[in-house]
C-alpha cells in the first residue's frame, strides 16, 4: 500500500476562510485562521457574530470564555441564563462548574439537575456531588 501523506501540500487559509467561519459563527477557527495569516478581525465583526450566535449558540460562546482571547459583548451571567433558557441543561451545568459560577445561579442550577434526573439519574446525580463539593 502506497502511502501518499508526504504528497498532501499544506497552504495557508487565505481570507476567503476567515470570512466563511465567521459566516458559519465559529469564531475561534475564524480568529485562529486569522492569525496564521496576519489578519486581525476587528471587535465590531466578532460582536456581530456573537450577537448573532446568542440567540441559538449560547453554550458554544461560553466555551471561549477563559480558554481563547475571544473578548465578547457578553457578560458570562448573560450567556448562562440564555443557555438556561433554550434548555441546554448540559452545557449549563458544565460551563456553570467549569467557571465556578454558583452564586445567583443555585436556582437555575437545581432545576437544570432535576431536568437532567428524569433522563439520567446517575449523572444528575454526579451533578448534585459536584456543585455540593
């Protein structure tokens, strides 16, 4: 068998790339994509992006949050209660526990176990363990 990885040519992302995954709103391959090729996304794209992400991709926005450079227009208690809000228990829970946000959120967070025990018990289980901790 013939191998051919050392035929496979590497290029650049031009900004033609860049501009597709800020169309798609993934803006932490745009932003990296970017960078490899000396571009700088200006604030006011990324803040169209992510407004238009909030309303459906809450949760993937919380996941930039202390891991990328990303700056959002988002306060992290806006992004939680929205995650909340369209049922995203999952992520909720673990971006709730990953940023240690417990305070305002012990409500939310209750309920997001109890939604979360009708499916799973033994992972709103692990869940309560966790936030009790």
């Amino acid at each position: 068998m013939k191998v051919f990885r050392s035929r496979i040519v590497h290029r650049p992302p031009d900004k033609r790339e860049v501009r597709l995954l800020l169309e798609k709103g993934d803006l932490r391959g745009a932003i990296e994509k970017a960078r490899i090729i000396g571009l700088t996304i200006p604030q006011p794209v990324i803040d169209a992006v992510a407004k238009a992400m909030f309303k459906r991709h809450a949760g993937t926005l919380l996941s930039y949050v202390g891991v990328s450079d990303i700056e959002l227009p988002f306060e992290i208690s806006t992004l939680l209660r929205r995650t909340f809000e369209v049922e995203d228990y999952d992520t909720f829970l673990e971006q709730a526990f990953r940023l240690k946000v417990k305070a305002g959120f012990e409500h939310e967070i209750d309920l997001a176990i109890e939604a979360i025990m009708r499916r799973d018990p033994e992972e709103a289980t692990q869940w309560r363990r966790q936030f009790k901790g």
